[in-house]
C-alpha cells in the first residue's frame, strides 16, 4: 500500500504538472516567451523524456547500491523542492523557468522508476508479482488520466496557478509521507560505483541484457506497448474533433475509457493466470489489440466532418449507434494491454535476478526511444496524407507480428 500511494501520487503529479504547463503555453504564456507555442508545447514532451535518456544508468547503479525504499524516500523529497520551483514559476509565469523544472520532473521519475519495478520482487512471492504489477499498471493509468483531466482543467481558471502550485507541493509531500512506510530492503550490491559516464554505461547495460534472451524480449515487447499507446493518446483530441466531430469531452472520455480498460486488464491478469508467471497470454493480448486496431479503423471509416460544422458532446456522441464500436474498439485495446504488459513486467523481474535494476533502466531507455519514433512516424504518416484512422490501422497488422514474434520467444 505506501509503494502503491507513492507511486499513484508521483505519477498523478508528473501528468498533473505536464497538463497544466501545456494548457499554459497554449492559451497564455506561449507568445510571451518568443516562440511558437505549438514547437514549445512538442518540445516539452521531449524535455521531460530526455532525463530517462541521461539519468537511467546512474538511476541503476544507485537502485542495486542502496536499500531502494531509502531511494525512492530520497527521490519523493527532492520531488517536494522541483515542484516549489514550480510554484515559483507558475506565479512568475515563465515559461523557461517551467521547461526547466519539467527537466527535473522527468529526473526524478528517472531516479524513481528502476527502485519502484526492482523493489517488487524483494516485498512480493513469485505468486504475488503478477498482482503487484496489475495494481501498478492500474494505478499509474488512473494516474494519468486524473492528473491530466485536472491540471488543464484548474490551470486556467481565476487564480489557478496558485491552486495548481500550492496542490503540485502538497501532493509531492504526501508522496514523501506515503515513501516513509514503504519497508526496507537489503541493497543487491553496496559495494557498487555508481557511473556519471552515461554512454559507456548505458553500453555496458544493454551489453549485459541482450544475452538474457527471455528478458531483452520482454522488454522490446514492453517498448512495443509504449509505442502503440502513445500513438494513441496523441492522437485522440484531434480523431474526436476532427473525424468524429466531437468536443472536448469526448476527447476525454476516450481517455478515460482507455485507462480504465488497461486498469482492469492489469487486475484481470492476476485471475487468469491465477500468480503463475508467464507470457503464454501475451501473444492473444497482441492480437486482440491488433483485430480492435483494424476494427476501429472500419468504424470511422466516415466522411470527414464539414467546417463550420457544430460539434456535438459526449452525450450526443455516445448514444449514436454508428459509435457503439468505436468506444468498444478502444475498450478492447486497451484491456488487451493490460493484458499484454502485466506478465512482461513480471518475467523481467523474475528472470532478470539481481540485475533487475539495470534492466528496468535498459526498459525506460528503450521505451522512451520507441514513443520517439511514434511521434515522428505518426508526423510522417500525416504529412504523406494518411488519415488518423488510417494510422490506427497501421497497428493493427504491426502488432500482429509483434505477437507472432513475442510467441516464438
């Protein structure tokens, strides 16, 4: 439970922070710095995943060094000092000073990330990991979603950036608060050094996963996830406007109804694999994930919706029949990858043994490369003229041989 509320409160305050510096760069501090708010709005999604990139292999050394709840207690008070600075910077309104916190965001998840998946194994039984990753795969998406949904909706309010300053800090407490009952553990390897030599030691980790066949799988399958959903997340605010012809509420509760449905995938993995680790599922996940992709595809499959046209709300929108498939294509979606994530995380933590920390690093390396090559290649599909629709279904067969692959391994 103190694991479990550290990292909801973590996450909920990465996405709560991110949302309401986006809606602010849009709407009112975007121009004041100079620069096209749509290029710094794209730029902070790459500032916040580029700590990950420069901080994993140290992140690594530090997780197996020391007892990693005394980490993660000391990453959850620094998270208290970064979001003060972002207090500072919502009352100043510089959008800089924001850019450079949302830097420090991203370290501190960073620093969090490799302690949060490497702990599991030394607080769990074998037969509880797969729960235990149900129930941080639930909670980080419920995370997101309410972190996202509020920060844009207070930001701009009367008064929002003190509202929103003064709860980012409270919430980055009682993350620390909720670390400070998190029990101990042995450290894997006190005598370790810990490595500021970032490229060489990120050589040296990936060197030591590739031969764990089992586990490198995993975690390009892993990656592979990211990559999908990030292609759908980023592209939901426009598909309801712009295909669907649908407001801002739709936009949201397709959001919400992806997190809930990769909420209770997660927890339904622990009944249908009853504790057993393994990845037999997986590879049905990836073709559930895959036929949806292609069935979304057909049900949009629509004339584009005319300029000037009156958008309609999510009442509207989800009592039309013609859009029962849509909302049941991105509930199978993302039950699928509840389904498909879970028993991956579980076998890398299993198979990897006392290395189980770099590879987790190793994972949030190479998942921050694959949504990178996400948002570029859904900029190309765009620029050549593809519909988002169209991108939709460029998953479906892609994931299809992920599964066929995932298999075989």
């Amino acid at each position: 439970m103190p694991l479990f509320l550290t990292q909801f409160l973590g996450a909920f305050n990465d996405n709560f922070f991110k949302s309401a510096l986006m809606m602010l760069i849009t709407y009112r501090i975007g121009d004041a710095a100079g620069v096209d708010p749509r290029i710094l709005v794209n730029a902070a999604a790459g500032v916040f995943i580029l700590p990950f990139f420069v901080f994993a292999p140290t992140a690594s050394d530090l997780a197996d060094k020391y007892d990693r709840s005394t980490l993660m207690r000391w990453v959850k008070f620094a998270e208290i000092v970064v979001m003060s600075g972002a207090a500072f910077g919502f009352w100043l309104g510089n959008a800089w000073l924001l850019m450079a916190v949302l830097f420090m965001m991203g370290a501190q998840s960073a620093f969090f990330s490799p302690a949060k998946y490497s702990i599991l194994p030394q607080h769990l039984r074998e037969e509880e990991l797969i729960a235990g990753n149900g129930l941080i795969q639930m909670g980080t998406y419920l995370a997101i979603l309410t972190g996202t949904i509020a920060g844009g909706m207070m930001i701009l309010r009367d008064n929002g950036i003190y509202l929103v300053g003064g709860l980012a800090v409270t919430i980055a407490a009682l993350g620390w608060l909720s670390s400070m009952f998190i029990p101990p553990t042995k450290p894997i390897d006190p005598s370790r050094e810990v490595s500021f030599r970032i490229v060489r030691r990120t050589a040296e980790m990936f060197g030591e996963v590739y031969p764990m066949k089992k586990v490198f799988g995993a975690m390009l399958a892993i990656s592979w996830f990211w990559l999908v959903g990030s292609v759908f997340l980023a592209q939901v605010p426009t598909y309801a406007k712009m295909n669907l012809g649908a407001d801002e509420s739709v936009a949201t509760a397709f959001l919400a109804i992806f997190s809930c449905g990769i909420g209770i995938g997660s927890m339904f993995c622990d009944s249908l694999l009853k504790g057993k680790i393994t990845a037999k599922y997986v590879p049905s996940a990836a073709y559930g994930i895959a036929i949806a992709s292609v069935l979304l595809w057909y049900a949009s499959s629509r004339p584009p919706v005319p300029e000037g046209t009156p958008v309609i709300g999510a009442w509207e929108f989800f009592t039309r029949p013609e859009n029962f498939m849509i909302t049941a294509c991105l509930f199978v979606i993302a039950f699928c990858g509840g389904l498909y994530i879970v028993p991956l995380y579980a076998v890398m933590q299993t198979e990897a043994g006392d290395k189980v920390s770099g590879v987790i690093a190793c994972s949030n390396i190479s998942d921050s490369i694959f949504m990178a090559v996400a948002a570029v290649m859904a900029s190309v599909l765009i620029s050549t003229g593809l519909s988002i629709p169209q991108i939709f279904l460029t998953m479906g067969p892609t994931t299809f041989i992920v599964g066929l692959l995932v298999g075989r391994l």
